[in-house]
C-alpha cells in the first residue's frame, strides 16, 4: 500500500469514530431514555443504565467509553459511591452529573455537573469535550 492510500485511509478511520457514552437515567428498564435518543441522533453511542449497580458492572465490562452521564436522581447507591467505584475502575473517564435547574448536588469526584435536564446543556457540554 502506497504512503497516500495510507493517509487516506487514516482520514477515513478518523470519521468513522463516534464517542461512547453510559448514560445513567432511573427510568424504567424496557423504555427508551429520551437522553439517550437525544445523543445517539447527535451521532454518539448509548450505552444506557438504570441504576448506579447496573452502571459500575457495564463500566467494567467497557472500561474505555469516553464518558458516563449520571443522572442525580439514580437512588441505589449514594452518587459519591458511584463515582468512587467507577474512578477505581476507569480513572481518566470523566463523569458528568446532571441535576434539576438551579440544584447544585455535593457529589464528590464528578468531573462535570450541569444543572439542568435540557438535552442542548448536555450536547454543548459533549461537543466541547469530544466533538
């Protein structure tokens, strides 16, 4: 293969990339989350989560996604623990907590924390950090 088919294809394998996501939402299993639809249409892939367990066990077994998307209202283990066990696992993957409008939540280790549910928040917010 010549040095310029080389590049072309490099430029190539640079578009196919599409950054991974976990997106954490207490809706119910089976549904399909309204966030997640949001980004997979922005062109990001969705890996979606119910619960703060179901989460840390999909962060193990995809430790290299680029990001997880916690939603405040995830009640089965306390948003710190979360954040904790997903740090010792995937320590560079930064965590962003989205909480209601005008609430800021102590939740110790996340990287990012927006204040409030609109998903064009959220895309700003993914476009700056992987667009």
């Amino acid at each position: 293969m010549r040095e310029g088919e080389r590049q072309i294809l490099k430029k190539q394998d640079a578009k196919v990339f599409r950054p991974t996501f976990i997106v954490v939402d207490p809706d119910h299993p089976g549904s399909i989350s309204s966030r997640k639809l949001v980004l997979e249409t922005a062109k990001f892939n969705v890996i979606t989560c119910y619960s703060g367990a179901e989460s840390i066990a999909t962060l193990r077994r995809f430790p290299n996604v680029d990001a997880v998307v916690l939603n405040v209202d995830v009640r089965d283990i306390e948003c710190s623990e979360i954040v904790r066990q997903m740090k010792s696992i995937a320590a560079k993957v930064p965590v962003i907590l989205i909480s209601p409008a005008g609430h800021n939540f102590d939740c110790k280790g996340v990287d990012h924390q927006l204040s409030s549910y609109e998903p064009k928040e959220l895309l700003e917010l993914l476009q700056r950090l992987f667009g």
